[in-house]
C-alpha cells in the first residue's frame, strides 16, 4: 500500500526486515523493552506450532508477526521504530539464542549476518546493528545479545536496569527452552521457519503524527500509546543533545512512573483546560500543540510546568499536601473535594496549589474553602456540564489575573445571594435520590463531631430512619397517619442516617425502638455521630424531623457560610 508519497505498507518475511535494506533505532522518548517470560513464551509458542507442521519448510503457511510503524524523515536516515520495539527486540534474542546453540558454522554466520554487519578493517566500515535500542540499553544489548559468544558472559549477579533485566530473563528462557525440547535438527528448522516464512507488515511515513496515527489504527500488540507518549516523543525530540534527551527523557519517565500511566496521561486534559479555560474543541492532543505549545520551550515546559502540575496533582489525589503550615486543613478539604461525583474543579486546584505551594499556604487554604464550597453549590444546583467548565474556566482566568487585581479571584469564587438560595431550597427539599446526599451528610456527621471524625470506612449507605413503604399495621402508620405528610418527609435531610454496614430490606421496616438496637447499633455498626443522634431520640415522630431538619439547614448555612 502506498498512499500518496509519504506512507508506505508491505509486506516483507524476517530475511529482507533483517538486512542491510533497515536500521532501526528505538527513540529514547520509548518506554523501555518490558517484555516478560510469559510473552516470549507465547510467541516461541505460536511460531513453533507452524514450524513444524511439515517437514519441507517452503510448505508451510507464513505466520504473522504483526505491524511495524516506523518514521524514517529522510532518505540517509535510520528508521526510528514507534510501534514493534518488543517484537523486535525479542526477535533478535530468540535469533541470537539459535545461533549460540546451533553448531553449524555456516547457519551461525547466516545468522549474525541477520543480527548486524561485521566491522571492517579493509572497508573501514563500523558495526551496523540491525536494531539499536535506547542509548541506556545499546550497549548491553551489543555486547551479550547481539555479538557472537555474548551470552555466555551475559552477568547474573549483577543488579541490572529493569529493562537489561528483561532481556537477561528472557534469553535465559529461550536458551533453556530450545536445548531441553528441541533437537539441532528441529532448531534448524524453527530458524528457516523465522527467517523464511515469518512476516511483518512494515509502514513507514516521513513524519511523527501519521506515525501515530497509523499506530493508533493497526496496533494490534502492546500497549496504545496514549496522548502522553506521543507528546514525549514531540517534546523530548526538540531538545537539543544526547546528554540533555537523556535527563530530560528520565525526568519525564519517573514522574509518569510516580503517579501512573492513566493519571499521567488524564493530567494533560487538565493542562490543557489551564491554558484554554473552555471545554475542548478539538481532540485534547491537539489543542496541547496548537494553545499549550510545549515544543516551543521543551525543558521549561517540563521543569516549570509539567513537574509543578504533577506533584500539585499528587496532594490532590492523596490528600497528601505537605508542608510546615496549614497542610491538616489543605488536606482536609482536598479530601472532601474527592468525593464529589466530577474532577472538573482538579484544574484550578491544580493552577492555585502549583502557584503558591512554596510561597503562602494561607493563600491554598482560603481558595479551597472557597473552591469546596463553590464545587457543592455546583452540584445542589444540578449545573450541566457547559455550565460547570463555563464557571470554572473564569475561575483560571482569574488565577493568572490575581496578582494584579486580588479581588478577581473571591469574585470569581463567589456564590450570590440568588445561587446561595437555590442551594439552601436544594438542601432543604428531597436529598435522599441526589448524587450529593452522602457528601452531605459526612459533612453534617462530621460538623457534629466538631471537625474529628474522618471516615475510611469500606462501606458507608445511607439509611431512611421512617421507613420508605412502612408495613400498614406498623407503629409508622399510628405515627405518621397522613400519607402526604409522610411522603414529604422520607427522602428529607432530617430523616436521614449514615450506617457503616449495607442495606438490610427487612431491619429497614422495624418500629423505630427495635430499628434503634437491632440495626443501628448491632453487627459491628460504627457509632457515626449523625447515627448517634437517632439513636439518643426516645421517639421518631414528624415534628422530631422537622426539627432535626431545621438543625441541619442551619448548620449547612455555618458550614457553607451561605448567609444572604
């Protein structure tokens, strides 16, 4: 397949990917080989299992390795590999195992030839390794994988990257496997199999975005690459030097590494809602070339911007905020936020705390009380998707703009007198069926408990102290006789508990004296303090839950300050 001049799609066995026609070299913005055992085994197995279904090799059906995305920018140029580093690199072990078993010289020579090209004295011309991993890797590979008699010295007792590892382990297997099972006959056969009757699909483009967007559409082992690995490749590649692609290639890996791949990659949405303040428009990768512009200043970029963002995003995750002042309530109110239902307040919480993190904590501690509450109301008042990136897109503009005008941001943070109703009549009516009810009332339980109580329960229901479909001859029906009255009152605030146990269909009717010790309280139940206050109550009456009601809106309005 050829589509227009720049890609290229063919088919080609092991023989022609495996001469002097490619040099493939794995960028270092590529994540290490990680291959285990168990991969290798499968592939030994797949191959061996058409390798030997008939004695005469040129009858054998072809087995296919898979696709090969590569980008080779000019003609002189090596192929720089983007989809197929854990194949090839296997390929070559496996081919360099044969050839230390083998004990003829002939298939041996045939071999190296297919793993590199000899220096030479008379031609002047250098080793040329048909694959060169990442500069890290390189040598070791050289030395003991791809040099004739390197396996014999490959070191065992050596601590070794996880990668040099991986490579160590799996050679390991394959020389095992094949001198345990295979006789030198069925070994040779195995080899003309590989190197005869083995394909790969090799595309090739001049350029990095149709590279990934070919791989994006026939990856079909491995791992996808997402959104992060393809800005690595974009941005670690506009450094200049070797040395400085290294360093800066490390950086990113263990800040990838300390918080996850899905985060790692999740946290460019968030950089990118920074910068933009609106929701996307075009796929996030773009709109990070177009807006963010990481290419422009790479190494800023990494050690100003992106490394900022993660650690910010570290405390935010974990509630694990540090520092000589102010951390216990920073950490207190980014573990509320967590609960909510959406992540869409993480990007101002990321901005502010990256901001002011080594500078003024005080600072970090107002916009959370703020942001918390703003974040809450958001969700009382049913704001839709639009509106809530609308609302908080302001909030980003405002955190760029507040070192010349500090009122922009509580401005921005701000609920008025209006909002503060709409979210007082929200948490006064029906809460029971809302995605808020049990943040609600973890912040009214611990409001109770004057800021003690911190809840890791694994599980946590919410519980109807008036039964939704009491029985009709039950004490319920003698206390609650209008049925209007007692549907109005079901689903409300004052009714409503918090049980460190599931759901029990049949406790969930007792009369209220039997509900109060017999599952409230047995079985291991943790006395949350919302909980305890029903329990100290000698009757569950429809006053008992206006009252309770009224209680608990008036603290909503202390907690949330929403006094107009």
């Amino acid at each position: 397949m050829k589509t227009g001049a720049s890609i290229e799609a063919k088919e080609y066995p092991v023989s022609k990917v495996f001469s002097s026609d490619y040099s493939f070299v794995i960028p270092n913005y590529q994540r290490p080989y990680s291959w285990k055992i168990d991969h290798v085994e499968a592939l030994l197995d797949d191959i061996s299992y058409f390798a030997f279904q008939d004695d005469q090799v040129e009858e054998l059906k072809p087995y296919f390795l898979g696709s090969i995305v590569l980008i080779k920018k000019t003609e002189r140029s090596n192929y720089e590999v983007i989809d197929g580093q854990q194949r090839l690199t296997t390929l070559t072990i496996l081919l360099s195992v044969i050839r230390e078993i083998l004990n003829d010289s002939e298939a041996q020579k045939v071999l190296t030839d297919l793993i590199y090209d000899k220096e030479s004295f008379i031609t002047g011309t250098k080793a040329n390794y048909r694959l060169q991993l990442r500069r890290k890797d390189q040598d070791f590979f050289n030395q003991y994988i791809q040099r004739e008699n390197g396996l014999k010295e490959i070191p065992q007792e050596v601590i070794l990257s996880d990668s040099q590892t991986n490579i160590r382990e799996n050679t390991a297997y394959l020389l095992k496997r094949l001198q345990d099972e295979y006789t030198e006959q069925k070994i040779k056969t195995l080899a003309a199999y590989i190197v005869q009757k083995c394909f790969f699909v090799v595309v090739s483009t001049p350029d990095e975005e149709s590279a990934f967007r070919i791989f994006s559409v026939l990856n079909d082992r491995g791992m996808q690459l997402s959104n992060a690995d393809i800005l690595k490749a974009e941005i670690i590649g506009e450094i200049q030097g070797a040395k400085e692609q290294d360093v800066y290639s490390q950086k990113w890996e263990d800040q990838e590494e300390e918080i996850g791949r899905e985060d790692f990659n999740n946290l460019f949405a968030y950089i990118r809602m920074i910068h933009l303040k609106t929701k996307p428009k075009e796929t996030i990768l773009k709109e990070i070339r177009d807006y963010v512009k990481p290419k422009d200043k790479p190494k800023d970029f990494i050690d100003n911007e992106l490394i900022p963002y993660i650690q910010a995003f570290q405390d935010i995750k974990n509630s694990s905020f540090e520092s000589s002042t102010h951390a216990e309530t920073v950490n207190q109110y980014l573990n509320w936020l967590n609960q909510l239902d959406n992540n869409d307040w993480v990007p101002p919480a990321l901005s502010y705390i990256a901001k002011w993190r080594k500078k003024d904590t005080k600072k970090i501690v107002d916009f959370l009380t703020l942001l918390e509450r703003l974040a809450f109301g958001i969700q009382v008042m049913r704001f839709d998707i639009n509106r809530r990136i609308e609302k908080y897109g302001k909030i980003l503009d405002a955190i760029e703009k507040e070192d010349e005008n500090p009122e922009i941001l509580k401005v921005s943070l701000s609920l008025t007198p209006e909002e503060k109703i709409k979210i007082i009549n929200g948490l006064d009516g029906e809460v029971y069926n809302t995605q808020f009810c049990k943040y609600l009332l973890l912040r009214i339980d611990e409001n109770l408990s004057d800021g003690s109580a911190h809840y890791n329960y694994p599980i946590l229901s919410i519980e109807h102290v008036l039964p939704q479909n009491p029985k009709p001859d039950s004490e319920w029906m003698r206390l609650f006789p209008s049925e209007e009255e007692r549907k109005s009152l079901i689903n409300r605030l004052g009714n409503l508990v918090l049980l460190s146990r599931r759901k029990n269909s049949i406790a969930q009717n007792y009369d209220f004296e039997k509900k109060k010790t017999s599952y409230f309280t047995s079985g291991g139940v943790a006395p949350l303090p919302l909980t305890t206050t029903v329990i100290r109550t000698e009757k569950w009456t429809p006053d008992e839950i206006v009252s309770r009601q009224k209680t608990y809106i008036e603290m909503c309005i202390k907690i949330w300050n929403l006094n107009t």
